[in-house]
C-alpha cells in the first residue's frame, strides 16, 4: 500500500534522474573549485548593479528556490516517461554549460557588502548564505538556471498546464528568484542573463540530441552490475 503511495508521488522512472541531477549540482558547484580557487577571477558586474540596493529580505525568496525546484522536479519526474527524461537531460546539460565557464570563465561577487550586521532575522539568514557559499562560482547562476528549467517545464508537462494556477506560480516565483539573487547581492545581472542562456541550450540540445537517452542507459547498465554481483 505505501509502495503505490509513493509511486503516485514518484514514478520509479523519475527517481534516477532526480538522482542524477542532485549528484550532478554538487559535482558543478563544488568539485570545480578543487582547481579554479586559485586561479584569477573575474568581476562582470556592470554600472547598473551598483544602483540595485542591498535588501536582505529578498534572502527569502532567495531560500524560497530550493521549495520551487523541489516542486517542480516532481512535476517533471511524474510526466511522461519521454518528457520526463528530456527535461531532466537538459536539465544536465545546462548545469555541464555552467561547469565550462566555472572552469574557463571563473567569476567573483565584488560587490557583496563586509561585515553585514545582524539587525534583522533577513540579516542573519543572509549572513549565514554569505558564510556557506562564497562569492564565486557566480556565471551562469545556477539558481536562475534552474528556476528558468523549472518555468520552461510548466509550459510542457501536462500535469502544469490545467490550472494555470501552477505556471503562474512558477513565472512569480522565477521572477522573485531572479530578483533576490540580485538584492541580496548573490549574482549580478550577467549571471541572471547567463543562467537563462544555458538552460534555454540545454533544453534545446536535449531535444536536438535526444539526450534522454542517458537514463535508460543508465538503468541497464545498472541492472546488468546487480546481476553479475
């Protein structure tokens, strides 16, 4: 009984590509650092972020992301087997775009401000974010990447188009992660421009190389270890 509970939830199809994709974004986002922590970083900030304003509170939009993508990884993962795994394949393939510019392209926040003083619950949760994640890795930005593939999807799963409810939750709440990773000095403009590049390209080489391909590759080789063990 709880087994047909959680496959309503989650399909088993789904579970390898959510899988994939958390072992993938540790990968991307830390691994690189083993060898770009010492190389030269580049500042890409432009005049007009020095006119967007420090607001911490937006650091709850910001935290707000990991909930959207959550939602919107299982919409994906109960869609269709075939749309299921094209989503999530360029879903990796944009997170594969991030990691060449982590390593040819390395970035760094110049604009964070020091010494943030907890006046503020918002203060402390932003201080806490400083504290865990530092300033580089920083184009493409990855939670506007995934934002954007999560808002794509909604326009293709058929589970998000009736109501409209859930796409017009997922344009607000992509556009209100957009804007933290600006106001709480995240990300500037060019990681937000540079995070929707690579999940449009890779969605679109998805589709182009049927890249889902990867997952039931993955499953028979899988399958054919646990029978030789």
């Amino acid at each position: 009984m709880e087994d047909k509970y959680f496959l309503r939830i989650l399909p088993l199809y789904g579970v390898l590509p959510i899988l994939c994709s958390v072992l993938f974004n540790i990968l991307v986002y830390f691994g690189n650092r083993i060898f770009t922590s010492s190389w030269k970083h580049y500042d890409l900030s432009l005049p007009i972020d020095d006119c967007i304003p420090f607001e911490s509170w937006a650091i709850v939009f910001y935290l707000g992301a990991y909930l959207l993508w959550v939602v919107g990884f299982l919409f994906i993962a109960r869609e269709e087997k075939a749309l299921c795994y094209e989503l999530f394949s360029g879903e990796l393939l944009g997170k594969l775009l991030c990691l060449l510019f982590f390593l040819f392209l390395p970035t760094y926040m110049a604009t964070r401000p020091d010494g943030l003083e907890a006046h503020s619950l918002f203060d402390r949760l932003t201080q806490i974010v400083y504290d865990l994640d530092p300033p580089d890795n920083l184009f493409p930005s990855i939670h506007c990447m995934e934002s954007w593939v999560v808002l794509r999807a909604s326009f293709r799963c058929r589970r998000l188009r009736r109501p409209v409810f859930w796409r017009v939750t997922f344009l607000l709440g992509t556009l209100a992660v957009f804007l933290s990773t600006l106001l709480v000095k995240q990300h500037v403009l060019m990681d937000v421009v540079g995070g929707v590049a690579v999940a449009e390209a890779g969605l679109l080489l998805a589709r182009v190389l049927n890249a889902g391909r990867i997952y039931p590759a993955l499953e028979r080789l899988f399958r054919r270890n646990r029978s030789a063990s």
